[in-house]
C-alpha cells in the first residue's frame, strides 16, 4: 500500500538530561517512509523546544498528519498544551 502526503512525529519534551529516541515513533516513521510518505520528526525532548518554537515550525511548514505519542503521567503537564499548538495550527491553515 502506498502513502502520499507529510507527517509530522512530535516527541514531547520529558524535562530529563538522558533522553532516548522512542523506538515506537521510530517504527512508524519507517513503516510510513517505507509506504511513500514524506516523514519529519520534531523531537522537542532531546532539543527541549518550546511549545513557542513548534508553532513557529508548524507555522512556517504544512503536514497532512501530525502524530504526537507520550506518557500518561506527562499528559496533563506537557500533551494538554501541546495539542492546543496543534488545533491553532490546524485553525490557521483551514484544515478544522
């Protein structure tokens, strides 16, 4: 099966030193590359970007999929916030 379009992996900052790519996000970026989507990874954890600085990069960029995975505990702190960027985004370029 093939995949058209760009996806967008978000990896949410953990507020840790010793970070470690998720080997989930990491399996599905393969599979979706190897199915012809066009795949970026933002990894806010290893970089600590702001919620500031992913609006500014959903801003200037376009994706047909953003998928966002985390832990439960770190939900309310970090995904809460996170997901408000991402519907401002989907507002600003008419995709809701």
């Amino acid at each position: 099966m093939r995949v058209e379009g760009r996806v967008l992996l978000i990896i949410h900052d953990n507020y840790q030193e010793g970070n470690v790519f998720p080997l989930g996000q990491g399996y599905l970026a393969a599979i979706l590359r190897d199915a012809g989507a066009n795949v970026s990874v933002y990894c806010m954890d290893v970089f600590h970007y702001t919620n500031e600085q992913l609006a500014d990069y959903l801003f200037n960029n376009e994706f047909d999929l953003i998928g966002v995975g985390f832990m439960a505990p770190r939900f309310k702190r970090t995904i809460v916030e996170l997901s408000r960027v991402i519907s401002v985004h989907k507002k600003m370029h008419g995709l809701f």
